[in-house]
C-alpha cells in the first residue's frame, strides 16, 4: 500500500507518500518562517492561506519526483489535530476532496501520534513498547506506548512546552523568529556556569513539567545584566542547560518506574544536539537504547504523517466524507 502524507497543523506545508514495502518514497516541505517572521511568532490567517497556495503544487511536485501517478497512490492521510483550526481546516479538506475524486479511502492522523512514530521511518526503528519524550514549541509530554493507538500519559507540561520557552526566552534576549535554533546555537560558545537557574518541578515527584518559571528567571538576570553579547551567550547555555536536565531527570525517573528499555525522543526540540547527547549518555547508564528522527523529520512533516496513517489504514481505519478537525485533542484519547 501506498500513502500520501498531508501535514498542515501550523506553519510548515508538508507531503510524502510511504510505501509498505519500500519505505519513504520522497517527500515535500514547504516551511512558511519568513511569512511570518516579520510578526514575531505564527499568524493563523495567513498560514491557512498560505497552505491552500502551496498544497496543490507541492502534492503535483511530490508525485512527479517519486515517479508515480495518481493511480499508484491507496490511501491519504493528513493531520487532523491537534492544531491550528484554519490550517487543519485547509489539509482535511484537500486531503477528502482528492481521496474522494480519487476513490480511495482517508485517514485523519493525530499530530502527536506522527510525531511519536516518526524514529520508525529510520533504521534500526525502536519497537513496541517504549517510553516516549516529546518535545516540541506546542506540547512536552512523557507517553508508554505499548503498540500503535496503545498510549499511556505519564506527564506533560503545565504552563509552557519546553520549545515555547526556548522561543520566549530567544525573545527576550533579542534574538529572531523562530528564536529557539538561534538560542541554542549562541549556546555553543556560552558558560554553562556563570548562572544557574532552576530545574523546575524535579525536586518532587512526578512527571510533569513546567517552564513558565524558568522563562521568568532567564527575563530577571537579563534585565539586571549588561546586556553583553557574552552575557547573552552565558544565559543562552545557562537557559538551555537547565530545560536538558529537567528533560533528562524526568525521563530518568520515568524509564526506572517503567522499567522500559528503549527510550522513542521525537519532536522540534528533539533535534537539539546536546539533549541528544545528554539524553543517550545517561539512558545507556541504565542499560536504555535512545531512538531519534532524523532532524529533518524533528519538525512537522509529511513522511511522519504518511507512516501514521500508512498504520492506520492497514489496520483496517478509514473516515466517513464527513470532515472533521479536532484543535485540541488529547493523545490517550486514541485506541
């Protein structure tokens, strides 16, 4: 079975079409960052629209470079939340409209769901069950997923997701949109030491998280500071070492009440190369192997989307014409 991708659920244009046999066939992204940079962060409108201009002609791009026609294509899945309504809105009804035109079926993909699978795109892929962190600017939650559908939330931010807090915090230092890449690369050539701001919420148990406070610490040493582009190099490392081992503390902890051995990292912040690091030094500690995406497949994307639903529709799944987006939608919602 081959199926198309559609990924919409914010600011990134995303198809791919995954073969059961052959793997990933080939794959689109149309990233709308400088559409939106000049505000400051994603404005709803106008990705909605932007998707309606790109999707067409990434769709025709995708199939003309995968050497395929519309004929070879059995089923479509697109994202239908959790996310932002208008651009859900844009990929559901494309995605219905081209599977009805085409008399195949479609599958709705939860948003996390594609996330939390996407290591499987990759070789070796973990399997089932393991413990998964994901990590991304809207959610950070730790899931056990013992099959596809099978998920159990242990926890998940209270306030801020930990990508939202290296995008506020970018903010507040004076760097662009999107200000978390650009935070984590000033780190580099920062001291780890001259700061140290909290681990929130590892001094009780549990596995939730919170960022909101650590974001509010980062705003008052950088107000009471010179404002030096090595202070600002100083906080970033400072900022990012703390939301890396809040991370990996939490994880820790999760993997020693769940006696899992393999540990599935996905999501926007999951390519940040020293949680990779820190994360896989201490998982091998206690004898857990660590499973990433490859960083193009860390953001939204249509490959992780087309395995999703690949999965879904071999289980027999399909929707009703009827189309309907969920905003908001909770991941252990799903059988």
């Amino acid at each position: 079975m081959r199926v198309l991708g559609i990924e919409t659920s914010c600011d990134e244009t995303g198809v791919a079409i995954y073969d059961g046999e052959k793997g990933l066939l080939a794959q689109q992204l149309y990233s709308q960052v400088a559409l939106h940079a000049e505000y400051g962060g994603v404005v709803p409108e106008l990705a909605s629209r932007d998707h309606i201009r790109k999707l067409l002609p990434l769709v025709e791009a995708l199939l003309q470079s995968a050497q395929l026609n519309r004929e070879a294509i059995d089923g479509i899945a697109y994202t239908a939340g959790p996310g932002l309504a208008g651009a859900l809105l844009v990929g559901a009804c494309f995605a219905r409209s081209l599977a009805y035109a085409w008399k195949i079926p479609a599958i709705g993909v939860h948003h996390l769901e594609g996330h939390l699978l996407s290591p499987m795109l990759e070789t070796p892929a973990p399997e089932f069950p393991f413990l998964a962190l994901l990590v991304s600017g809207g959610h950070t939650l730790l899931a056990e997923v013992q099959g596809l559908g099978a998920y159990t939330l242990l926890g998940e931010s209270l306030d801020d997701a930990a990508g939202e807090a290296f995008d506020k915090t970018a903010k507040i230092l004076g760097l662009g949109y999107p200000g978390g890449p650009m935070l984590a690369k000033l780190a580099e050539t920062g001291d780890i030491t001259r700061y140290h701001f909290p681990r929130p919420m590892t001094d009780r148990p549990g596995l939730d998280f919170s960022f909101s406070g650590l974001k509010t610490h980062v705003l008052h040493a950088w107000q009471q500071s010179d404002h030096a582009m090595q202070t600002k190099c100083d906080m970033a490392a400072c900022f990012q070492q703390a939301v890396i081992d809040t991370l990996v503390i939490k994880c820790m902890r999760a993997l020693t009440q769940t006696k899992a051995k393999q540990l599935v990292v996905s999501g926007g912040v999951s390519a940040n190369l020293a949680l990779r690091a820190k994360l896989t030094e201490k998982a091998a500690s206690l004898g857990v192997k660590v499973f990433f995406p490859r960083l193009e497949f860390c953001t939204d994307n249509g490959a992780m989307i087309a395995y999703a639903g690949y999965q879904r529709l071999m289980a027999g799944q399909h929707e009703p014409l009827a189309v309907e987006i969920r905003s908001r939608w909770p991941l252990d919602g799903l059988n």
